[in-house]
C-alpha cells in the first residue's frame, strides 16, 4: 500500500515536471480556471519565424518578459522580409491582423526575427546571413518597412523590432 502511494506520488511529480517545460503550460491552473470568452484581451501579437530551431528559445523569451501565454501569434517565413516579398501573405497578415485587434484589443506588435535565417538566405543570398552587424541592418530595413505598413493601418498600434541570435538572446534594434 505504501510502495503504491510512493509510486503515484513519483508519477505525479515526473508529470508535474514534464509540463512545467511545455512553451505554453496547459494544465496550468491559470489556463484551467479560462474559458473562452470573447472578451478575453492580449496586449501582445508577436509575430515569428517559422525556424523549428528557436521554439523553444521564443518561449522562453516571452517567459522571461513576463508574457508567458498572454499574447497572441502568427508565424510567417522571414516576418518581415515574407510580408514584403509575397503580396499574398502581406493581404492576409493584415486581414488577420484587423481580425485580431478587434478580437483582442492588441496594442503591441512585436516583430522578432532571427540570425541565421533560412528566409533571408534565400532571398539576399548566404552572403547576408552570420555577417554580424551587417546582417542586424538588412534585418532592421526590412522590420522598418514593415513597421511602417503596420503604422501607416493602424497608427495607435506600438512596434518592437527584435532580432534573436540562435543562441536564443534578443536585442532591441
Ligand atoms: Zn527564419
């Protein structure tokens, strides 16, 4: 009966401790005690990569600001660089865009991109990507092109231009 108790007591920990590592932690009692109103509100829409390498270094990120699953997200190859490459995607980031802000009432837009982008290789060649300083400036051209569609759409929206190295830090450009 003991050895029982001790077992389920290990259990429960090990499963404790394997939810505490999810990004966003569903059975959290926080998440257990939402339901889905429509007057639920995030002040944050980040938008990121799509790059399966930094998952979990965007989660953290957005634990360490304190954000944890307080905001919304979309995904999109390259951020910026992807909006203004494809007219398709720019039409449908701002129709979801317009969606979200009435949904949510967003009023931050945080735009983290990443060194060593698959995205920007592609389209500015490898040449661009782990040059340093030169690879933060085309980062920051193509954030501040889209920081300005955002502005030009929705003027009381703030922006944050982000860029994460792949070890995982961020700075502000
Ligand atoms: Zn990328």
């Amino acid at each position: 009966m003991k050895r029982q108790f001790l077992f389920f007591m290990f259990t429960g920990l090990m499963m404790f401790l394997m939810q505490g590592v999810a990004c966003a932690a569903e059975n959290s009692p926080k998440a257990e005690s939402r339901s889905l109103k429509s007057s639920v509100k995030a002040d944050y829409l980040l938008i990121t990569c799509i790059d399966f390498r930094l998952r979990d270094e965007v989660c953290a990120y957005m634990s360490g600001r304190g954000l944890g699953d307080q905001y919304d997200e979309l995904v999109i190859p390259g951020v910026a660089l992807g909006v203004d490459k494809y007219e398709s995607w720019k039409k449908a980031f701002f129709s979801q865009l317009d969606i979200i802000k009435k949904l949510h009432g967003i009023k931050t837009v945080m735009l983290l991109e990443h060194r060593d982008c698959g995205m920007y290789s592609y389209v500015f060649g490898k040449d661009v990507v782990g040059t340093g300083a030169h690879e933060a400036d085309v980062h920051l051209k193509e954030m501040q092109k889209f920081k300005q569609e955002i502005l030009k759409r929705h003027p009381d929206l703030k922006v944050e231009l982000l860029l994460m190295a792949v070890d995982g830090k961020v700075e502000t450009l």
